[in-house]
C-alpha cells in the first residue's frame, strides 16, 4: 500500500483556480505535514459559514487530508480552509444559472482522475482509503470544478469568444516577434519512495535560496543533471522547446527568483531565473520531437555512467543505437516521435537543452535502479502551419475565460459574509 500511495503522490497534484479538471495534474511537493484526525465530539458542527451556508469541520479535515494526499504545495489545513470558502462561493453562483452537474460527468472526473495516477479506479479508491480520505471528498471536489468550468463558460463563453479578426491579429502577431528565451539553473533530484520526504523537505529548502551562488552550490551538492558540473547553469534555450507545462510558471519568475519545486517522474526539479530576452528569430513550433532512450542497469552507480560515457563517444546518431542494442533484449531501447505536448515532462525538459546527436544523462526509472541514456535525434518543425486557428481561437477564449474566472471569484470572496465559528 506504501507503494500505492506513493505513485499517487508522484502522479496527483495541486488543486487550482482555474476552470477544468486539467488542474488536478500538479508540479510541486509538498512539505510532509499530514492533518491530524478530529474528536469525535463536534466533528460534524459548523467550522465557516458562507453567506449563510455551512462548511463543517468534517469537510475541513477531509479536504486537508485529500490535500496532504495529493502533495500539493503549502500548509493542507490552510488551503483547505481556503478552498472550501471558495466552492460554497462557486456553488452559489452557479445555483443563480440553475446549473447543474450529472453524476456520470462527476463520475468520468473520477476515473480521469485515478488514470493520471497510473491507477486502477479500484487501486485509486484503496489509497484514498489508506489516506483517510472519503471517496465523496473527491467527488464533492470533482464537481465543484465541473460547476465553476460550466458557469463561467455559460456567464462569460459569448463574450469571450475571439471575433475572426482577432484570431488573424493573435496569428499575425506570433509570427512576427522574436522568440523568447530564458536563461536558467537547474538542480534535478533523483527521488524514490523511500527517499520521498527527505528530497521534499530538501527541495523546499532550496526553493528559498536567494542568491546564483548558493543556488549554484547546492546544484553542484545535489543536482543529478549534466549541468552540475556547471552549477547547474544552462545556455539561453528557446521558451516554446520547454515542457508546455513549465513555460507559464518560468514566465513568472524575476531574475534571481527560484520556482516552486517541480515534480518530475522520479525527480523533483528547480529552476532559478538569470535572464530573459526577445531572440528576434522567431523558435519554429515543432510538431514532432524524434528521441531515443537506452536503458543502462545501475542507476547512477559509477559503473552504469561509465557505460554511458562509452556510448557516448561512439554512437553519432539515433540509429547507432540499434547496433550497440544488438543481441539485449528489445526493452533496452525505445524510439519515440512524438508531439511535444506528448513527452513525459522530464524527458521533454531534456531534450529542450539538446540538439540532434546529444545525450542526456539526468534521468532515471525502476526507481533509480535504471540510468536513461536519452538522445535528441531530430525536431520536425510544422512549416505549413504551426496552429491551426481553431486553435489559436480556442487558446484566446481560455485564456479570456480564465482571468473572468479569477476576477469574479476575487470579487465574489470581497463581497461574501465569512464567519468563522
């Protein structure tokens, strides 16, 4: 069951204000700090109304639980006290549109949720239970999403939809600036189950260093990354070749600032920020990212990288690999084209700082047991059209419901009688 838990909280992730169930995908750790189990005694009596409507102290500790359960960020008793004001909130709005959610959406919700845990619907049940977290919890969770998504696009999907020539000028304007690229650090920490906690903790730590010197330090103490020798430091690198996922939140970032910690498959990655500028070559979109991945017994002993380092120097190109592969079982090597919103996040951060021919060593699998030699063979650049502008219509209409979103429920918190009791 340990086991069972840990993927969820390598798989599962932060809550988030925005409008889908896209959002219960997260990037960061959080601190091991489990909420601690109610008194039976006024378990369920009123902890907050909200304009009158009562959160208990039952859904405040099951929401901190599942919260704890899905490793997000920050303190679970806060954000669930948080998060909780905010669904009555939602509840309330939608109710005024008569809006309502079917139990097979919530359901759907559900499974989509115990998929991106790389879990059985049973297996996903069993370590809510472990976690003692209810099942209703997270359905209750589900659809408040779903009711917030539904009346945002109903109040809001009109105006907020792109006119034609709109799209054209959103198109236009891409095509005609530079490409932005950002100047970064970087520390990878490998992670295991059994070295969950330590690497969280550790990871938390390094998220509030200040200074390019120490962040360099601790890369050079703690980074798995080939750009440790460096102090973790890497070249200026095109934003658009970053994981989709990541771009927004380097967006956000100051010179000198250092991101959240990242959740990686097997690792948990930092970023500080050391520059950003406008190329004035616009990065061509790519439609396909071509790479190969060897897998070396060892982990990151001596012996698995020294492997490494000799196929290093003798493979020029993807298709070397076979040859090396030759007479290993076919499990030793993958060959992958796939889309850049396709890749494995850690494998698409990797191949951003490649070009074709060039390895990585940084990642891991089976645990840790396994190095990952990975090697960039070729970016297919989309020259016809690099989005469609369904598309880009699409993006813009996201993008204008989201700050709606945020802005209604900024002023719906402003205007709401909160008590506490």
């Amino acid at each position: 069951m340990r086991k069972i838990l840990t993927s969820l909280q390598l798989s599962l992730t932060r809550r988030s204000r925005g409008l889908g169930l896209a959002a219960l995908i997260g990037l960061t750790p959080a601190a091991a700090l489990a909420p601690q189990p109610l008194a039976a005694q006024g378990l369920f009596s009123p902890a907050i109304t909200v304009n009158g409507d009562v959160i208990t102290r039952y859904e405040l500790d099951q929401r901190a639980r599942m919260m704890h359960l899905l490793n997000a960020p920050g303190d679970p008793a806060t954000m669930a006290h948080e998060a909780l004001i905010e669904d009555r909130l939602k509840a309330q709005a939608a109710k005024t549109m008569d809006i309502t959610i079917a139990p097979e959406d919530v359901q759907k919700g559900f499974d989509d949720m115990a998929k991106r845990a790389n879990m059985s619907v049973d297996e996903f049940l069993e370590a809510l239970k472990q976690g003692g977290v209810a099942q209703e919890t997270v359905r209750d969770f589900i659809k408040s999403s779903l009711l917030w998504r539904n009346y945002i696009g109903t109040r809001y999907g009109a105006r907020a939809r792109p006119t034609p020539a709109e799209i054209d000028r959103a198109i236009s304007q891409a095509g005609q600036g530079g490409g932005l690229q950002v100047l970064l650090s970087e520390i990878i920490i490998p992670v295991t189950p059994q070295t969950l906690d330590q690497v969280d903790a550790l990871a938390q730590e390094i998220s509030q260093i200040t200074t390019s010197d120490a962040f360099s330090a601790a890369a050079a103490q703690y980074s798995a990354s080939d750009s440790r020798a460096e102090g973790g430091r890497l070249d200026w690198l095109p934003l658009n070749r970053l994981p989709p996922s990541l771009q927004p939140m380097l967006m956000g970032l100051k010179a000198g600032d250092v991101s959240a910690p990242v959740m990686l498959p097997n690792a948990v990655a930092l970023f500080q920020m050391r520059g950003l500028r406008e190329s004035g070559v616009a990065e061509p979109h790519y439609s396909k990212i071509d790479y190969a991945a060897y897998y070396i017994a060892g982990g990151r002993s001596p012996e698995a990288l020294a492997t490494a380092a000799r196929i290093e120097q003798t493979a020029d190109t993807c298709d070397d690999l076979y040859g090396i592969a030759k007479d290993q079982p076919p499990e030793v090597l993958d060959r992958e084209s796939l889309a850049p919103g396709k890749l494995p996040r850690d494998v698409a951060l990797e191949l951003s700082k490649l070009d074709p021919g060039e390895f990585s060593t940084a990642l891991t699998r089976n645990n840790g047991q396994t190095l990952v030699l990975l090697m960039l063979c070729s970016r297919t650049s989309d020259m016809a059209a690099d989005v469609t502008k369904d598309q880009v219509g699409q993006s813009l209409l996201e993008q204008r419901l989201q700050s709606y979103a945020q802005s209604l429920l900024a002023q719906l918190k402003a205007d709401a009688l909160i008590e506490e009791q």
